[in-house]
C-alpha cells in the first residue's frame, strides 16, 4: 500500500534493507519427487563376455558366480580351474548374452522415459487441521508462480474480481493494468500474459489510463465483474468499466486519495485522503453524500466489514477505530455513523486490514511487524502472527478463511494456518507492496516492491498447480 509510507509523511519510518537467512525452500520438496537413476550395472553379464574371450584366465569361482546369473551352460569340470566347453555351448551363450543385453537396454530406456514423464505429485486442496497440517506445507510447496508483465512502473495495489476471472493493478504512473484469467477449481490455468506468452494474449490485457496522478488502491465492485473502482493523487476517484476501458463517472475528493472500498451490496464506496478526510459515496448518483473529517488520525485504510453493519479505521497512533453504519432506508432518512470502540492492541501504526470470508475475525498489519487476529463479535484479539520482522505492508485471508497471508519490505511473503497459527510455507520475494487471495481458490497475486534490488515491475500469481 501506498497510503503513509513516503518521506512526506510526519510519521514516515525508514525502512532499509537487512541481511535474512532464507530456507532452501527446493529442500521443501515431498520425498516421492525423489526418484533415483535406474541402475545401470550387470556386471555378471560383462564378466562372463570377458571369460568367454579367456576362458583358461578365469577363476572358478568367478566362473561359478556368471553361471548363476546365466540361462544356458558355462559347466565346470574341475575346482582347480579346468573349463569344459563345447564351441556350439559358447556360441550358444554369446547368442543369449547379447540378447539379454538388448533386452535390459531396453529396459532401461523405458524406464527413463517413464521416469521424465512422471507427472508432479499434487496434494489436494482440502480441510487442513492441527493432524494434517503437514500436508499444507507439502501443497504449497508443490505449486508454482507465474509472471504477468505489462506495468511500466512500479505496482502500487491489486485484487481480483468478485468472480475470480480478472485481477487488476494499479500502477504508480496513473495507469491500472487488467489481466483476464481462467482458473479451473485444480488451479492450473488455461489463459495467461506471462510473460512467455504474452504475445498470443495481448487481447487478454486491458490498460486503464486518465489518472493525472499515481494509482494508491483499486477496488472491484462486489456485484458486478467489470466494475473497477481507482483512487489517484490527483485528488478524484473513478469508476471504469473494463470491458471497454473507458472512465464511467469521476469523483472529486478533498485531498489526494490513499483508500477507496465498496459497500457489501455495491450500493456505496467510501475513500480516504491523505488529509484524513472520508467521504461517503452514493453508487447510483456518484456523488458525496457527506465528508467527515478525522484530524490528527493518520488514516491509513478505511472499509466495512463483511455485512456493512460496521466501519473500520487503522490509524497512526496504532489503534483500530470501529464505526456503527446505518444505511439510509425507509425508516432512516440519512446514513448515520456512531464511534462505536477502539481496538489498541499495537505498538505502531496499523496500515492495513482484512476481513475473513467466513465472517468470523478479521486481521490487522502494523509497523510493529506483527498482524493481529480479532473475534469480530467481541472485538479480542485472540491470536498474533510474528513470522515478519518488517512493518506489514499488506495482509490478506485466503477464500476460505484457512490461511492468512502477510508480507512487507522483507523478502518473504507468510502463509500461516489461521486456527493453529502455525506458519505453513513462505514464498521468497524482494519485498511486497500488495497481495491479494483469489476469491474462491488457494491461488494468491502479489506486487513485489520495486527497490535497488528488484526493477521487475511484473504481477506475480502463485497457487498453480500442474
């Protein structure tokens, strides 16, 4: 996110680069991808050629040994090294030998070539407990990442669809960038722009541009696959339809946006400004219904939660300040919003929030580098994930609520199990601006940072499975 992290900001931290001991993660590799070189090696087959050329050279008991793994006749006739044979015997077990060498051959070739068409283990995706939580770690590590190229600077915010079918990327240049996707339930994928074809799936690709200033977050409608919404800089939010490209309605706010997000029905958005001002959107007229002013907060995320009963604020003082919501409705003349609590449970500013499919908690990043797991009935904090030891940029639960996803300036992104807390598997990256779940399969988009060590603008989707 890009909301409070520059050096503008009165609360800006600098964040440099560290040295990290990285897992191996090639070692995370399940034990049956292992498969060893057939052998190569019959030894008895090359010694008894070799006796057959010297036959008075040879020992008994080596002679004794080759007739063991023989079908036909090498006879001793003596133990003091004497060989009884017949010229037709000999020409008899040549004739056999290098049959049976062909055989094995041959063998052997099928044998490596079924070896190098094996196709990847694939652990299902399933319902991972305490008992099993080993086959998570061993799912995730048998999947892949592919690359999606078309930015030309630096990614600011992504996230999918409603329906899984397009992930979109803001950009720092003004420009949002929309890929379409096909990802069938085993997440492999039958379309993509990576970038080692993204020549045959240009038509694939849609660029979004008119934004004057850079692209803080993007947010796609809840009802409506082609609704896109962008907050700019350039102190306006818009609302796109990506099936043409083009700009449907423009909204201008009070200061450069940092935060735009929908109401669950689509029937309203909210944005915020640096400035701290949140303004109220009506989604059938696009205009402000109200601005409310929240000096001294250090806004940095403003959303609702999954039933659009509460409003939820991060702010700079580390707290998470909730809001009672009351749509307008026949019996409510204009929308209401009441302080309902504050959440402290960080030492550092909260930049980010994300609420869990299943409508249980929801979890909170921190400059503290801890992400914070909340029972959104009570309002506790029951759980922290530490496995980041940089502020948490960007947090993120999976479709079904089993893993939450976690990442900063550091160069891992964090899966963990949500009910054990265990973390399960870290995918290695130069950092993370923002990362994004699909909504209905185990496959996660992220934008990786640009900094001194990584100029590789491409989105990044991990979850593919062969």
């Amino acid at each position: 996110m890009g909301s409070r992290l520059n050096p503008s900001s009165n609360i800006y931290m600098p964040m440099q680069r560290g040295g990290y001991y990285l897992p191996n993660m090639g070692q995370m590799q399940h034990p049956l991808f292992n498969y060893q070189y057939p052998p190569n090696s019959f030894p008895h087959l090359q010694q008894q050629s070799q006796q057959l050329h010297h036959p008075h050279s040879g020992n008994i008991q080596n002679i004794q040994q080759s007739h063991s793994g023989l079908s036909g006749g090498i006879t001793s006739s003596s133990t003091s090294g004497g060989i009884g044979t017949s010229s037709t015997s000999i020409s008899s077990n040549i004739g056999s030998s290098n049959k049976d060498k062909e055989k094995e051959k041959e063998k052997e070739k099928d044998a490596r070539d079924k070896e190098q068409n094996i196709p990847k283990t694939n652990t299902p995706y399933t319902l991972f407990d305490s008992k099993n939580i080993d086959l998570a770690s061993r799912y995730f590590s048998e999947c892949s990442t592919r690359d999606f190229s078309g930015l030309k600077k630096k990614p600011t915010s992504l996230s999918w669809n409603c329906d899984g079918t397009k992930l979109a990327c803001g950009s720092a240049d003004g420009t949002a960038k929309v890929w379409s996707f096909d990802i069938n339930s085993s997440g492999s994928s039958s379309s993509s722009s990576s970038s080692s074809s993204s020549s045959r799936n240009k038509d694939k690709e849609i660029e979004l541009k008119g934004h004057e200033g850079s692209i803080e977050k993007l947010s796609w409608s809840p009802k409506h696959p082609d609704v896109l919404a962008t907050a700019s800089s350039d102190k306006t939010v818009k609302v796109w339809d990506v099936r043409t490209g083009k700009c449907t309605s423009t909204i201008v706010t009070n200061g450069e946006n940092i935060d735009v997000r929908w109401y669950p029905d689509g029937s309203y958005m909210l944005s915020c400004t640096r400035d701290d001002h949140v303004s109220l959107i009506d989604v059938n007229t696009m205009k402000i219904l109200k601005n409310y002013k929240f000096n001294g907060e250090e806004l940095n995320e403003v959303t609702w939660d999954n039933k659009g009963q509460l409003m939820f604020m991060t702010n700079g003082a580390g707290n998470v300040e909730v809001y009672k919501f009351t749509p307008r409705s026949s019996t409510v003349k204009q929308e209401v919003v009441k302080h309902l609590k504050t959440l402290s449970g960080h030492t550092n500013i909260v930049y980010c929030l994300d609420f869990d499919p299943t409508g249980r908690y929801f979890a909170a990043g921190s400059a503290d580098s801890i992400v914070s797991l909340w029972d959104i009935e009570d309002m506790m904090c029951i759980k922290t994930f530490t496995k980041l030891s940089f502020p948490c940029r960007s947090v993120s639960f999976s479709f079904d609520g089993q893993f939450i996803a976690s990442a900063s300036e550091e160069a891992i992104i964090d899966i963990s199990h949500v009910e054990s807390g265990q973390s399960i598997f870290s995918i290695d990256c130069p950092g993370t601006a923002s990362l994004k779940w699909h909504p209905t399969l185990p496959v996660l988009a992220y934008a990786p940072e640009i900094n001194e060590n990584n100029k590789d603008t491409s989105i990044k989707v991990f979850g593919f499975h062969s």
